[in-house]
C-alpha cells in the first residue's frame, strides 16, 4: 500500500494505477507550481512533439528529444518555461520534462492531434517517416494539470508510468507489424466498400491494443485493476498510438470502437445476426473486436497472476516481445480461434494477381519486366473487362494517399512500384503451386 497527500490529510489507497497520483507532494507543492507557471508573461507557448526524435536542421544529426520548441522565440523564455517544466516533472515522479509534456500531450482536456507527416533523412542515410504536431497553449494546460494535482484527483496516466523501455518495445512492434501489414494494404486495394475498409483497421488496431495491454499488466497489483483500466487508462494510451499511423488519425470507426468498449456496449445492438455482414454500424466491427481482446486479456492476466500479485507475477518473468504475441490461455485461445473462424476477413485476389501477372508476361515475355516499366504501366492502365471498366486499378493506398496518383503510370515512385508488381507476381505464382496439374 502507498500513502499519498490529498489536501491537509493522507489517505491509504492501494497500488493500483488510481492510487498513483502523487509521489510524496502535498497540495501546496503543486500550488506553488502553479503560480510559477502563471508567473510566465502572456505568449503563445507552442511545442512541436514528433514521433520520433527528429533531424537538425543545419547537420545530419539525430535531435535526443521528441519535443521541440516552436513558440516563443525568446530563448530566455524558453528556458525559464524549460525549467519549470523540469521541477513539475521532478514532482509528478518523472524523469525528464519530455514525461511532464507527455502527460500533457495524452490529457482529455488538451485534444492534441498530430497535423502533418514529413520525411527525415537519417545520419545513416536512410529516409523515415514520421508524423507530428503542434501542442498549443502548452503553459495554460500545465496550470490545469496543478490545478487537477492540487485538488487529488489526477492519476498519472499510462503514458507517464510505463517504463522507457515499455514504450520502445510498443514502437518497435508498431513499425514491425506495420512493415509487413503494407504488402496487404497494398493486395486488398481494389477491395472497395467501408466494411472491408473497417476490417482492414480492425487488424491494426487489435494488434496495437493487445501488444500495449500485455506491457501494461506489470503496473497493476490485481486483476481487478487491470481489467478496470483496461477500457480507460490503457484503451485511451492505444488510441492515441493510433493516431500516429497517418491512415488512422481522425478515423471514426477507431474513435467510435474505443467507445464501445470504454462503455461495454453491444457494438450491434438492433442489427439482426443475418444482416451483421451486409450493414455498416460505425464502430461496430472495431468495437466487436476490441471486446473479444479484452475477454481474452483479462484471462490471461487472470493465468498470469495465478491467485498472486498480477505486478509481482509479470515483473519476474515478464515476457519478451516474442512472448508477448505468442502467450496465452488455452481457454482464451480456443475462444479465439472459434471467432477467428467465423469473423470476415481479407483473403488474397489470385484472380486479379493473374490478370497482372498475364500482362507482364505479354509486355515482357523474356522476364527482364523491370526495363520496361513504362510499357507494363501503361497495359495495365489500359486492360478492361468485358463491360469496358478498368480491371486492374492501381492501389487504392496511393490514390488515398495522392489524389493525383490514379493510374499505374502516374506512380513516380518506381522503388515502389516494382515491390508493388513483385507482390502480386508472387501472389499468382503461389496459387499456381497450390492448384495441382491435372492430365487427360
């Protein structure tokens, strides 16, 4: 048990993420940072947070924090901001400033969203992606948090207690899975319709919320709590991860999935079961989903804890990142098995890798289709079916992503466009094994 300061008087609360509001300040501490944030004179106070640390400017050098400061422009005021951010991070139990600006960044009452996506050429050469945005008003959202500290009644989110090397091994996951879940976005473009779209989102985000909750089961002492935080603290962590990935951010059936489960509603409440794979409820297919993780979460952590302590149980054996997507229940994964057996999913197109495959061999009967690009771009621009519509489309990803980009032949980006034609030449070639040969 901890004993934290609440006002005048201490209270005893448990271990639990709720418990955890203050390290040993009282009030008084969080009034007296209070006033020296109000005591900054009137500006806008504006940082840049990007996913990822980024470049200087003047050399190739990778930049130590996520945060950069963006208004204003005094250095003497940033600098006096920079420290009081430092004294409310040293009280809140943090490291560094960056933890303070992060809880910040992930408050309900702040609304950060990320506005832009550029690309950073790395002191190793390569090129990365990365997505940012601006934290405006950053000192009146600080005096807030004080005020919400003084009072109690702020628990320190899942943000601010995972542990660095936590939230490296989520992002590490991220990058990982997303790198293999291109080639599918890629396969299912010609796929049109917002159900099939959804149970596109539906694999990222599943994925993303199981890989988080599994990091997360160490911070809390019983199963109770982790299942409570579960829909709440770790849910709201997970969808602000989502918003990083650029064909996620702002998307309604993220945002209305996550309130499915937060409320522990019936995403399919008045659709009858024959008409679930026909009709589009936002949300419904993300929040299905999302239910069915928890289910199997909270009997794992169950498992995990065995009757124990559900921290200590995962803090001496917590489990590698490959553990992590491999461990689980036997009951849990029965369970999931039956629904993954039933749920609608993506299947590869081996009618349209065909169709793809067949015009390259026509372009490039020799098998060099690489010299000649051009030419396959333009076949493929140009191949109709017997009604005289386009049958081989270009990805939808890329129209999505540049609205200029709507034939084969406008993708300038020929690195892309060769892995793009290799997949799908791939694709055909596998179905060929898989349909013996017959004889007559």
């Amino acid at each position: 048990m901890h004993y934290i300061a609440c006002g005048s008087k201490t209270k005893k609360v448990g271990t639990n993420i709720k418990g955890a509001i203050m390290t040993g300040f009282d009030g008084g501490v969080w009034r007296s940072i209070r006033g020296d944030f109000e005591s900054l004179p009137a500006d806008e106070w504006s940082l840049i947070w990007s996913s990822r640390p980024p470049v200087w400017i003047a050399a190739p050098i990778q930049l130590p924090s996520q945060w950069t400061w963006f208004h204003p422009m005094d250095k003497s005021l940033r600098a006096r901001a920079s420290a009081i951010f430092a004294k409310a991070a040293k009280a809140r139990g943090y490291d560094d400033e960056d933890d303070w600006l992060d809880e910040i960044r992930h408050a309900d009452f702040v609304r950060f969203q990320l506005s832009a996506s550029v690309t950073d050429k790395m002191p190793d050469g390569t090129f990365v992606e990365c997505r940012s945005g601006v934290l405006k008003r950053v000192v009146d959202h600080s005096i807030t948090l004080c005020h919400q500290l003084e009072a109690g009644c702020a628990p320190k989110p899942i943000i601010g207690r995972l542990t660095k090397a936590a939230k490296a091994r989520i992002s590490q996951s991220t990058a990982s899975f997303m790198k293999e879940f291109g080639p599918k976005l890629e396969q299912e473009h010609h796929k049109v319709g917002t159900i099939w779209d959804t149970e596109l989102i539906r694999e990222v985000v599943v994925h993303q919320f199981n890989f988080a909750a599994r990091e997360c089961m160490s911070l809390f002492d019983s199963v109770d709590d982790f299942e409570a935080e579960l829909r709440t603290g770790i849910a709201n962590f997970v969808r602000h991860g989502l918003s990083e990935i650029e064909w996620l951010a702002g998307s309604a059936e993220v945002a209305m999935g996550f309130s499915f489960l937060s409320l522990n509603a019936d995403p399919w409440a008045g659709i009858p079961e024959p008409e679930r794979a026909s009709v589009w409820r936002v949300g419904a297919i993300t929040g299905e989903a999302l239910a069915d993780a928890a289910i199997n979460l909270i009997s794992e952590a169950k498992a995990r804890a065995g009757g124990g302590s559900l921290s200590e149980k995962c803090g001496v054996t917590e489990p590698s990142a490959d553990e992590h997507c491999t461990e689980s229940v036997s009951t849990a994964n029965g369970e999931k098995a039956n629904r993954q057996a039933q749920k609608r999913g993506p299947k590869a197109d081996y009618q349209y890798a065909a169709r793809l495959a067949e015009i390259v061999a026509r372009v490039a009967p020799n098998g060099d289709w690489r010299s000649r690009l051009d030419e396959i771009c333009d076949a493929l621009d140009a191949a109709r079916d017997d009604e005289g519509e386009r049958c081989i489309p270009c990805p939808k990803m890329w129209r999505k992503r540049d609205k200029a980009c709507k034939l084969w032949s406008d993708q300038l980006d020929r690195p892309k466009l060769i892995k793009v034609i290799e997949y799908r030449l791939e694709t055909a070639n596998q179905r060929k094994k898989a349909v013996p040969e017959t004889f007559s």
